[in-house]
C-alpha cells in the first residue's frame, strides 16, 4: 500500500486575478498533491475565503483588480487569522519589495511562476510557518514556568512540625506534592552525608 505524500495534506489557497495564470498555477499545485480548496480574484474575496476555508497557506499575486492590492490583503489576513502568504509578483521594484516585507511574509515566487520552483517555495514557507509555531509554543512554556517560579518567591508556609506546606486554598500537603503542582517537576529521594552519619550513629549506639 502506497503511502500518502506530506503535501496531500495541505491545503492552499490561490489569489490571482488574471484566469489564465490562476489555472495554470493551480493544476501545477494539485498535480504536485496539494489541496487548492479555492482561487480568488480579489483581495476581499481572498479574505473572505481565508476565514471560511482558513488555509495552511496562501499564494498571493501582489497586483489585484480592484481597491486593494496583495500587500493590502495579506495585511488584513494577517491581522485577522494570521495565515501565512508567499507573493506572486512581476515588479522587484524597491517600493513594492519594501510594502511587501512589512507584511512579513513567508516567501517570493517571480512572475511568469516557474512551475519547479512551486513546490520547494510552499514547502519552504510550511517549514518557517511550524517554526514560528514550535517557537511560540517554547515561549509561552517558558512564561508560564517563570510565573510559576515567580509565586514560589513568595511567602512560602511551610508547617514547623511535620514540614507539610499549605497551598493558596488553605490545604495542607508534602513538599514533594506541592513542588511537582507548581513545576511539573518529580522527585526521587536520598540520603545527605549529615543523615547518613546520624543514622549511622544510632544503628551503632544499638
């Protein structure tokens, strides 16, 4: 049994307002194994089918019919889902490079779309799009982690008798259990050097 490709799990979507280019580019996407769950025209039709098919990815033509461009969709798709967008574009030009980077996107392909050049641009911009993610995931463990720290600073009330600690709601537990809640830490115990020699002593004095 033939095991399914990565990329026939992905799904894209395609925003390209000439017909010709748009066929084209996505009979290439789906002979590659993508999914292409839907072409636009426009850059409010981008949006709307962003948030109603909410894609891995986006492959956006920077110059669209209409009142906003590209860059001006791949703003707002930003903004509103967050899904990441590589720009299709024939204009290297600096002033269009530079409004298309403060949208911070996740790849280039150069028009006419060189069709051996697809498939390692959507896998490139998949790849960077997980990265972003693992990395987001690390920091807010690591946020939380210091929260948890931050509240072991505090006062930490610990029962003179038994050396229980009593928890935010007044119950009292092993420091052992305590430590692991606040954490995520477990425990394995030992001897010190001090013990030792005084258990040592009483076995002795026996």
């Amino acid at each position: 049994m033939t095991e399914p490709r990565p990329q026939e799990g992905v799904r894209l979507l395609l925003v390209e307002d000439d017909p010709t280019t748009s066929l084209f580019v996505a009979t290439v996407l789906r002979t590659e194994g993508y999914r292409v769950v839907g072409t636009a025209a426009s850059g409010a039709e981008a949006i709307a089918l962003t948030q109603a098919e909410r894609p891995d990815l986006i492959l956006m033509d920077v110059e669209l019919a209409g009142a906003m461009d590209g860059i001006d969709a791949a703003y707002a798709i930003r903004e509103g889902t967050g899904c990441p967008v590589v720009f299709l574009t024939s204009h290297t030009d600096r002033e269009v490079l530079d409004r298309a980077r403060s949208v911070e996107p996740h790849g280039y392909l150069l028009k006419p779309v060189d069709p051996r050049a697809l498939r390692p641009a959507v896998e490139m911009a998949l790849h960077k799009r997980r990265m972003e993610r693992e990395r987001q995931e690390l920091i807010e463990r690591l946020e939380k982690a210091l929260d948890e720290v931050e509240q072991l600073r505090g006062l930490f009330p610990i029962c003179a008798w038994c050396r229980k600690v009593r928890d935010d709601e007044g119950y009292w537990d092993s420091i052992e259990s305590y430590l692991a809640k606040h954490l995520n830490t477990q425990y394995t115990h030992g001897i010190c050097q001090d013990c030792a020699k005084r258990v040592e002593a009483e076995f002795e004095g026996r």
